[in-house]
C-alpha cells in the first residue's frame, strides 16, 4: 500500500490523523505507537531510547546523525512529471527521477515505516505571512527528527492544529532505511526527492535532520514564484528596533547569515530562509539551525543562551560526567549544530514578519582567498554581478566530504536549494531593490591580509559587527572611498571601531602588493570562468560590473 497524502477525516479531531495513516501504512493499533505534535518532554523521553542519544548540561536533546553529518546534493532530485517540468532548473543541482522510480523509493520508504514502533507525525506551517504559508506534514520515525521539525517549522496554536485539515505538502522521512542503489536513476543508497504533482518528498539513506529543512526550503524557491510572483531568499533578516529599517543578509551556510542577524540592538526577523513579497518580509522558518563549531557565549551570547531544554545539539562531543559540550571538538564533523525555537532569541520578532521592505541588502561571503576586502559597498550592477556568482569558500563540514574550506560558486547564494533559473531569481530581486530604493554591500567574513593556505585568519567578528554597525546608523555610507583594482569595489577609507589597515586587503597583504595582485587576478579569473553559464542572459551592464583585468 503506498502512502498517499495522510487526509484528515474530521479536522477537530487529532485522532484521525493518526487513523489515517494507521490505514495508509497498514498498521495495527497494538503494534505502532503514532504520536503527532508531541511535546519536546515526550520526545525527549522517546529519543533517549536513540542510540547514543544524551541530555547535555543546559538542558537540550543531544542526537546523532548517523554516517551523514552533512547535506547530500548531489543525491537531490526531483521528479521530472508533467505539471512543474517546464519550470525547473535541470542538471547538477535538480537530477531528474522518473514517476516509476519516485513510486519505487516511495514505497521501499512505506516498507520502512512499517516495521517502526514508534512514529511522529509533525503538523506545522512554513511561511510567516498567513497569505502565503503552506500547511506541512513531516511522518518520521526519530524523536530526534520530531523534534528538530518542530522548531523548524511554524509550530500551530491549539486551535491551528484541531482545524489543520489536509497538508499542503507531506514529507515521508525514512532516512534510516538505504535506496536500492540499482533502482533506475539511482547513484548511491541515498535519496532526497520532491515531487511536485504529488507535492511530497521522501528520504532514504541519510538520517541528517537538514535535509527536511532544507526539502522546504526548495519547495518554497519553486511555489513561492511561480505561484505567487514572490522572491525566495536564502538569507537571513532583522529590523532595526527604533527606525524599522530592514536588513537582508544573503550567504551561504558558514558565512555568519545567523551569527550576524543576533543581534540584541535589533529584532531578529529570522537566520536563513526568507521571502520578499509587496506586504514586506517574512520568515519561512519557525526556529534557527546555528552553526555550533567554536561557539561560545563571549562571541555568541544569544545562540549559546538559546541551548537549552527543547533544543536540539547535533553530532556534538559531551563530557560524559557533566554533559557539558565541548564546541571546540570537531572530531565528528565540523558541521556541528543546534536547532531551537525562534522565540528562544530574546531579541526575536514575533511573529516573524516585517511590512516594511529592505534598506540594506548585504552579500556575505567567506573568501578563504583572503583577498576580497572585509565590506565594500555595491552599486546595482554589481549587485546583480556578485548576486548571480554567489561566491563563497565551501566551508568544512556543511557538506558530506568537505574537510578544509573550498572555492566555489552558488548562484543567488543559494544554488543547491533554487528549483528555477538563478536569472528568474535576480530579475526578482532587481526589480524589488529598485522599487524600494535599497543600499547594498559586500562583506567578507572570511580571510584577510592573507590566505587560509598562507595561514592567514578571518576577520574578527567584533569587526564585522563594528561594521554592521555602521551600516545600520548610516554613517558608513558618508565615509570616504577608495577603488580596489581587478573587482573595482568601492572599499571605505575608515569604519569606526575597525582599524585602516584592515578595510584594504592590498595593502595589508603579508606577501607584499605584488603577491596581492596576483591572488586577486586568480580570484578574478574563477569568477569570469563561472559567469560563462549565465553570460548569455545577463545584460551587457550587469557583465561590465564585474572583475576587469
């Protein structure tokens, strides 16, 4: 029996969810224990029973991913049916699987969940602005995974819940279970596949919690546009707690997207996932996914307070008499992680919604080159430039196999999660900054004065904040500039509470001004190589905006 949307037969009553899935599965009422919406207290009490599953020193779950510490891209696909063809983005980023093989996986999927003893149904939001959230069902087999979806989605009130009714979109998580690697467009033992026509996705082999976080997320980078002509943003947001100003961060995972939207002088909009309509900016997300790798609460006060009961730790190292975690230990992976609730950041805004639109778009990048200058302020081709080419160093750790930092390019810094063309997206976004009359920058939170290679270090944190200070009370955009050669960034002269020397990467480079310019022309030359896929459809002033040499 395949499992087909879970339908509610009576909205107010929650028994008949669990019912109907009961009858989808072909489950008896004294074999499986189906628990939906289950409070963190009942979950932690399942999960214990997970292997190696602990409770740390403050409170939070702490859970293991199993051989999987990090996403799967290239195990992402996408069904290729009749409906939503014409609109997807093929090739590395979206593989095509067929209906037979989604039928196939969805089914070994099924097979799996009915051997389980205990289920988890989660019913919950993504999407902030009630005109476009989207109801989202997760059926999983992990407490672990309940739990990390609970604070990831838009947790229902009482009454939300009792008149849920059918989901939008369902997820059947059965990431403990392998695919059968010699099923027809299969590469490996595991998958992570949407279906658009039946709007439901599945998982095998990989028990990583981010995947059904970040299936979402592409599912909102295709409905949201296509649907209802609203930008899909891989970016986090804040609002200024006096002036109302809203701030977009854009930039990969370990760029300092949620590191640098804490702030405790604004309101936390949300840390990574965004949309931008004509009402303003919403939240697709009902928590935050921090990076945990050398987090302390001198660097990170607000994350690190966030780590408690209800939060989720994943593949962290504990002390195993105090249970108090080491966030400097990344012998398991570097790609350490928390997930909570929002409303456990003191400074968040709730709900998570601005009806003001942007004042400041900022490019995060982490250049492990160290040749890009620590913020440099964009004009609107180069906006559209740096926006298409998403550079970034591929930080360790976020990805299965990445194990020191790595150039690359990520379209619309956000390229492993678009289901359409990167160009859709930034005519979207163009159009928007232009309407709105919104500022842009560029700020490199990675190496300066010299390369992660050479041994160099990244900019200090208080120095990014120094500048996002400046930013946001308007006296960097009054500061002197100077033009930086090859990329042509207008590069500030002084940033209050930053030293000179380090706004210029020229002329701090340890090797000299000769080695500089050598360094910055091969940076230059792989974003000239990577800007050939999109050349054909960017205009001849977004192509000028970019590195001359």
């Amino acid at each position: 029996m395949s499992p087909s949307k879970v339908k509610v037969t009576s909205p107010s009553d929650p028994a008949s969810v669990e019912s109907k899935l009961r009858e989808e599965l072909g489950l008896s009422n004294d074999v499986t224990t189906i628990r939906r919406n289950a409070p963190p207290a009942i979950l932690y009490e399942d999960g214990l029973h997970e292997n190696k599953t602990a409770i740390s020193s403050t409170g939070a779950l702490i859970a293991y991913s199993g051989e999987k510490t990090g996403r799967s891209p290239r195990d992402k696909r996408i069904v290729e049916e009749s409906t939503s063809k014409d609109e997807i983005w093929w090739g590395p980023v979206n593989k095509p699987c067929s209906e037979r093989t989604w039928a196939i996986n969805r089914e070994r999927a099924a097979d799996y969940l009915r051997t389980r003893d205990h289920l988890y149904i989660v019913d919950a939001y993504a999407g902030w602005d009630p005109k476009y959230r989207i109801k989202v069902r997760v059926i999983c087999a992990r407490a672990y995974h309940a739990l990390f979806m609970t604070n990831m989605l838009i947790r229902p009130t009482k009454e939300e819940l009792e008149n849920f009714g059918e989901p939008d979109f369902t997820v059947w998580n059965a990431g403990q279970f392998p695919a059968n690697k010699n099923t027809e467009d299969m590469t490996s033992k595991t998958t992570v596949e949407i279906n658009f026509k039946a709007m439901e996705m599945i998982i095998l082999g990989t028990e990583y919690a981010g995947e059904m976080k970040k299936g979402i997320f592409t599912v909102m980078f295709y409905l949201m546009p296509v649907h209802h002509n609203v930008l899909t943003l891989h970016s986090s947001a804040n609002q200024g707690i006096q002036d109302g100003d809203v701030t977009l961060f854009f930039g990969l995972s370990g760029t300092g997207k949620t590191t640098l939207s804490a702030d405790p002088h604004r309101l936390l909009i949300g840390d990574d996932e965004h949309c931008w309509s004509d009402n303003g900016v919403f939240n697709i997300e009902g928590g935050c996914y921090a990076k945990c790798i050398d987090l302390s609460a001198e660097k990170e006060p607000e994350i690190f307070n966030a780590i408690k009961f209800g939060s989720v730790l994943e593949n962290i190292v504990y002390d195993p008499t105090t249970r108090v975690v080491d966030y400097e230990d990344k012998s398991i992976t570097e790609n350490t992680r928390c997930a909570y609730p929002i409303e456990y950041i003191p400074s968040a805004k709730i709900p998570c919604f601005a009806d003001s639109h942007p004042k400041n778009i900022i490019l995060l990048t982490c250049d492990a080159s160290g040749v890009l200058p620590p913020i440099s302020k964009l004009t609107p081709e180069q906006v559209m430039y740096h926006f298409i080419s998403g550079y970034t160093s591929k930080m360790a750790g976020t990805e299965q196999g990445v194990t020191e930092p790595e150039p690359t390019f990520s379209s619309c810094f956000g390229q492993p999660f678009l289901a359409l063309h990167p160009i859709r997206y930034a005519t979207m976004l163009a159009e928007k900054m232009s309407k709105h009359n919104a500022n842009a920058w560029l700020i490199n939170t990675g190496w300066t004065g010299s390369s992660y290679v050479s041994g160099g270090k990244r900019c200090p944190l208080k120095y990014t904040r120094a500048i996002l200070d400046s930013i946001h009370d308007g006296t960097l955009a009054q500061e002197q500039y100077e033009t930086l050669p090859v990329f042509n960034l207008q590069v500030p002269t002084h940033v209050c509470d930053v030293p000179s020397e380090l706004l210029n990467p020229m002329r701090n480079w340890a090797q000299g001004e000769a080695k500089y310019t050598s360094a910055v022309k091969n940076l230059a030359s792989l974003f000239v190589e990577n800007f050939h896929t999109y050349e054909d459809k960017a205009t001849p002033d977004v192509l000028v905006a970019g590195p001359q040499f």
